[in-house]
C-alpha cells in the first residue's frame, strides 16, 4: 500500500510543483528526461506556462523568449486541449529555431 502511494507521489510531484492544472494523456511510453530543457505547459483552457510562468500573449511572446535559448523543449499538453492549438505551439517552437520538441505523457496504468 504504502509503495503505491509513493508511486503516486512520484508521478504527480512533478505537476503539483507547478500549481498548473493539467492533466496528461496517457501513453505506453513516457520520455520526459527532467528538467533537461525548457517546459511549455498548455492547460486545458488554452493558458500556456514555460518552467511555470504564465505567457498571456503566447503568440506574440513566446518566439522571443525561445530565442535566446537553443535547450530542448518539453510540451505538456492537457488531454483536452485542441490538437490545433498544440500544432500551433509547436511552429512557434520551431520558429524560434528549436528543432528538439518532445510532448511528455504519463505511463499507462497497466
């Protein structure tokens, strides 16, 4: 019992940390390598976060803060965010000239 707690906690950690609300699809595979990179988080009300900071104007701010930056990016979308609005994130990601996106996930219960 007490092991499934502490797996619990240690999957959940990482979101509660933020204080952003997001709930993660669930894949077969995760590859999330920590904190190796920038974090753009997408709520399911279209609010996007990089490491946790509000960008209020996505569109227009995002592409200049990546900029000076070459790390990975790390996307978590909420289940319930549009595929477009994700693909929309992505081009901006990749117009600042990041090639290396990666969408994280939780694992699949099993």
């Amino acid at each position: 019992m007490s092991l499934t707690i502490l797996i619990i906690f240690i999957l959940s950690a990482p979101l509660l940390q933020s204080g952003i609300d997001i709930q993660l699809p669930r894949t077969a595979v995760t590859n999330y390598e920590g904190d190796k990179g920038i974090t753009i988080s997408i709520t399911k009300e279209k609010k996007v976060f990089i490491d946790g900071r509000e960008i209020k104007k996505p569109h227009k701010e995002l592409v200049p803060i990546l900029t000076s930056s070459k790390k990975k990016v790390y996307i978590k979308g909420d289940i319930n965010v549009p595929y477009g609005f994700v693909m929309e994130i992505i081009g901006l990601v990749k117009s600042a000239g990041i090639e290396d996106v990666g969408l994280i996930s939780e694992p699949r219960r099993r």
